[in-house]
C-alpha cells in the first residue's frame, strides 16, 4: 500500500465513532507481548467478520482520535532475547500472523500502522 494511501485509510479510521474490532488506536505503547496478543486478536476479529485485514494505528489517541505522533519504532523495537520485533512476533504468533509496519509523518505527528 502506497504511502497517500494508508494516510487515506487512517483518515478513514480516525472519523470512525470509535475503535473496533478490527481498528486499534495507541499512542506509545510498545510491550512486545501486547503488541502479538493484539496482532493475534486484531487478525482473528478481521477473520471472523470477513474483514481482508485490520488495523493497529499508534500515535493517534484512542478516544478522541487526534493525531498525537508516537515515539514508538517498530523498525528498531526488539522481541525476547535482542530479537528484532517483527521477527519475534512472526515466531511467537500462532498461526503466525501476517502483518506489516508502515511509517507515516503527517503535520500533527509520525504515525505507526
């Protein structure tokens, strides 16, 4: 997905009235643990009510949905034992999970999706 894109889509998500089953916001939150429980979570609701994927946005507040930018690095963020993240979540998920990070910079703040 090209990067107007996924802008385009978390615009979509942040006029939604609230998160939901498959739409996830977060600000910092960045606990290797959490984050697959989500994953697996995330996947499994995207699954069960038909939905192609679902989405987990950091740096947007979970309640108002204004863009706060994060902090949070998925690219240098590590799992158990130094491991890089995207690694560790993809052999500590099961079924494995597939997913992708992206990095967005808008004017109010860097976002995660």
């Amino acid at each position: 997905m090209d990067r107007q894109a996924l802008l385009d889509t978390v615009e979509r998500l942040r006029r939604l009235p609230r998160e939901a089953a498959t739409v996830e916001f977060k600000a910092n939150w960045d606990r290797p643990e959490d984050i697959g429980e989500y994953l697996s979570a995330l996947g499994n609701a995207a699954a069960l009510e038909g939905h192609e994927r679902a989405w987990m946005v950091w740096g947007v507040d979970n309640r108002t949905h204004a863009v706060q930018g994060t902090h949070f690095n998925p690219f240098a963020a590590k799992g158990e034992g130094n491991q890089p993240l995207s690694m560790w979540l993809t052999q500590k998920t099961s079924p494995r999970a597939y997913f992708q990070f992206h990095e967005l910079t808008q004017p109010a703040g860097r976002l995660v999706v």
